[in-house]
C-alpha cells in the first residue's frame, strides 16, 4: 500500500480521477457510496455517463487541464442516474506527476441544508410544544363551555337557528381535534433506541397502507437485501414510514398511483456532531410516489408545523416524522417535482449498544 492509500480512503467526500480522455482511473469509497457501485464497475468508463452535471462543462474542463489551473464551480445539481440529483460544489484540479489526469471533488450541499434543517426542526418542535400547552389550557376548555351552549340553545331553537347551533358544535369540535393532535406531536416519547430491521418496518406499513388509506396505490419494493440493521426505534419509525405514505396516497389522483420503496447503502454520509464526532448515517430509506409533487411554496418548508399543501390539512404529520427522526439523530429531506417526490430518511447503523435516544 503506498502511502497515499489511507489518505485517498480516508478523504470524506467523493473523489474521482479520470484520464486524458476523461475515462475513470479510480475512485474513492466515498465516490462508490456516492455512484452506489464499486470501483471496479466504473473503472475505465467515461466520466460523463457516471456523473449527469447540470451544467455545460466538457470544455471548462478540458481548458482546466490544457492551462493546469484548477475550476470550482459552485452549486450545481449532480445525479448519477441511481439516486435523484444533489446540489454540490464541484472542484476539479490537474493531478501532480500524472499527465493529463484530473482529480474531481465532489462536496455535497445537501448536508449543510439539512444540518439547518435539523435546527429549524428541533426549534419548531419546542414552539410547537409550547404552543400546545398554550391551546390546551387557554381554548379547548371555553370551547367546551361554547359547544355546551349551543347544544342547550338547540333544544328550543327552530330548524333555521339549529342549523347556526349545529355549526357551531361542529366547528368547536374540529377545532378541539385539531387540538388534539397538536397536543400528540409535543407528547411524542424519547425513542427507545435498539436493532430495528427496516425491512420489517417497511413491509408492515405497507400492510397496513394496503388494506386502508392507500388500497388503491401500487407498491414497487426496490430494497437493498445486504442492508444492515438500523439503531432505531421500530415503532415510532414505523409511525414516520405510516405517514409518508399517507401523504404520497392522499396526493395521488383519484387516490391510484405507484409507490416505490427503495433502501440503499450510502457510506459516504457522515456530519459532525456538537462535540467534534462524526456520526455515519449510511442507511437510505426512501418513499417515492409519482403524484403531482409539492406545491413550490412550500417545499423549503414542508417539515415545519402547521405548513401543509392539502386542503384542510393540519400541516403536522411531517412535522411529526421531521421530529422522530430528529431525535434518533438522522436525517429527513425531501427532493420533489411533478411527477416524481422522494422522501429520504437517513439513519445509523446499529453497531452502538442499546440505549436510550
């Protein structure tokens, strides 16, 4: 092993070097949990058939190697063709000793924006809770004073006014649901953290979608059979897959559309934690449907409280699978447009001991 090797293995995002007909010499690991394929099964392939840039660079990249000056660019969306497009920077550089070699560097922004996110998560999540305490004790009991007296007013009142009496009751009653589920997210338990097989999760909410609110939806089970245990907890995880699943029939057209679950390995995940530690989430559970995709206003903030793209909508079940998430110190992001929306949940493996979230 030369010494560069560990160095080369050891380098946290994905890299690759191409020749000088910018066929793929090597890649690191990262660059392989990045292509989701080996080193092997892309050596000597064409880097432009690998890599599917959203920008016009063949020829930037040939000037960068005919004056030997490296090229950044910065913020452009890279897919493979086996994973949805991530917004990165790009840097390329000639390879000292190595004629006509470039090294590429690939830095994916999509964990900064979901290190913001998970913030953004935690503080909504705290504001919400707080909002609940609040509604509980300042509404649901004068609207129980309100919902009485209006049944009371009912008894004597003619058809007409017991029309305006029966709004009122109803109302009051959806208001006092509405209530009740703001209450359910800020009650949400600390996860029990141990070995959860995803599979097993996905399989019995897609049971459970079948037979209910998602009868009409097609399931397409892409998984990953090597795919190690998570460190979760089975049943709030099961809770968040319930979710997304509801949201992806409740947006499908006249309730028929194709969901996929697909799981992978993606070793190249890894953020830092508060106390300098890197946290490895390789383990990828995604939900794809092939509705209409999120209403552009809102994609930014989808997991934030009270923001829902349905009608009537309470704009808390992502919330909801934003917060569980959270707290077993994995990610959650969304990746959506018309036709094609891949929710992405990103966790740990279960090599720690069982503890407590």
């Amino acid at each position: 092993m030369s010494e560069e090797e560990p160095l080369w293995a050891s380098l946290p995002i994905p890299a690759l070097v191409v020749d000088a007909d910018d066929r793929i010499v090597r890649i690191n690991p990262a660059a392989e949990g990045f292509l989701l394929v080996s080193q092997r099964a892309v050596a000597g392939e064409p880097l432009w058939d690998r890599l599917a840039v959203d920008a016009p660079l063949e020829e930037a990249f040939a000037r960068a190697r005919d004056s030997g000056a490296p090229l950044f660019v910065n913020d452009v969306d890279i897919g493979t063709g086996a994973r949805a497009p991530v917004l990165c920077n790009l840097q390329v550089a000639p390879l000292m000793g190595a004629p006509g070699q470039m090294l590429v560097l690939l830095s994916p922004r999509e964990l900064a924006g979901r290190m913001a996110q998970k913030s953004g998560v935690k503080a909504a999540a705290r504001s919400a809770i707080g909002m609940a305490e609040m509604l509980a004790h300042e509404i649901k009991n004068p609207l129980a004073g309100i919902t009485g007296a209006a049944q009371l007013l009912s008894m004597n009142a003619s058809a007409e006014d017991r029309e305006l009496t029966d709004l009122i009751v109803g109302e009051s009653r959806r208001i006092v649901g509405l209530l009740d589920r703001v209450e359910q997210f800020g009650n949400v338990i600390r996860p029990v953290l141990r070995r959860v097989n995803l599979h097993d999760v996905l399989d019995r909410a897609r049971r459970s979608g079948q037979v209910g609110f998602a009868a009409g939806m097609n399931f397409v089970e892409d998984y990953d059979p090597s795919l190690p245990p998570a460190l979760g907890d089975g049943d709030q995880l099961l809770q968040v897959v319930l979710n997304l699943l509801k949201n992806a029939a409740e947006a499908a057209p006249g309730g028929r559309g194709t969901i996929r679950l697909h799981t992978y390995y993606d070793g190249a995940l890894r953020v830092r934690q508060g106390d300098g530690a890197g946290l490895a989430l390789p383990l990828q559970v995604e939900i794809i449907d092939d509705g209409p995709g999120l209403p552009p206003d809102i994609a930014e903030e989808v997991f934030e409280p009270f923001v829902s793209g349905r009608e009537n909508g309470t704009g808390l079940g992502l919330a909801l699978a934003a917060k569980i998430i959270s707290e077993h110190g994995g990610w959650i992001s969304v990746d959506s447009v018309p036709g094609r929306t891949v929710f992405r949940i990103s966790l740990q493996r279960a090599d720690a001991p069982e503890r407590e979230g």
